[in-house]
C-alpha cells in the first residue's frame, strides 16, 4: 500500500470506485425518471447521494455503515469538517425516501409508484445532486 500525502492509495481507489457508483446510481434515477417510474428514480436519487458520502468517508479512512445521509454527514462533521445545516435537512429528507420509495407498507393504502410523481421525484433529483457537489466539492477543496 502506497501514501501520497498522507492519504492511503487504497483510499483513492475506494472514493473513485463509490462516487463512480453513486454517478452511475443517479444516472440510473433519469433513466427511471425519463420512464416516469418516479418511485424508482426517487430510490436511486437516495442511493446516489449516500453513496457519495460514503467515497467521502472511505477517502478519509473510515468505513462507513448504514443508510442515514443524515449519519454519515454527521461522521464526517466528527473529521472535524464542516457540513451546512440546509445540507443536513436534505439528508434528513432524502433518507426518509429510502424505504418508501420501494415497500407499499410505509404508505398507508398506497403503492410507492403512486406515491412519487414528476415534482416529487424532481426535488429528490435536486436534493440529491446538491449532495453529489458537496462531495465533489471537499474532494476538489482536498487536492489543493
């Protein structure tokens, strides 16, 4: 294993190999919501986003766990990071999404395809592209 910059190599690969995932998982949100299955791409909006942080996390030689945007914001702020509160409502908000967009019984008498629609699955689109710069931000901001 080789250092650059007191950064382990194996740490590079492993925020290269997440954040192209999570690229790859909001890729996949338009697809679904170009197909107007909006409870789909709302699931891979979350999944992109959480994602992210994790390539974060694993850059800066953690390993993180769970599904909580909100949680693993909150490991990085232990970095002693900054993290903007509106971010942290955003993770809030996208985690709430992360079941109900995929299991009919955390909607009362409703489906997940008909819970979302195009200005539901929009927001999360947005919201989670917010996160995907924050991301793509501190890793720019880290090379300086």
């Amino acid at each position: 294993m080789l250092i650059i910059g007191g950064i382990f190599t194996d740490n590079i690969q492993k925020f290269s190999l997440w954040f192209e995932e999570s690229k790859n998982d909001f890729e996949m949100g338009q697809i679904l919501f170009s197909s107007k299955k909006y409870n789909g791409a709302v699931f891979y909006y979350v999944q992109s986003a959480e994602k992210a942080i994790k390539a974060l996390l694993f850059y800066c030689n953690l390993t993180p766990w769970g599904h909580s945007i909100l949680n693993l914001f909150e490991e990085y702020e232990n970095l002693n990071y900054k993290v903007d509160l509106s971010l942290k409502k955003i993770a809030q908000d996208l985690s709430r999404n992360y079941i109900t967009s995929r299991y009919p019984d955390f909607s009362i008498n409703v489906a997940p395809k008909d819970v979302y629609n195009i200005e539901s699955a929009q927001d999360i689109h947005n919201k989670a592209k917010l996160i995907i710069d924050f991301v793509n931000n501190e890793m720019e901001a880290k090379k300086e």
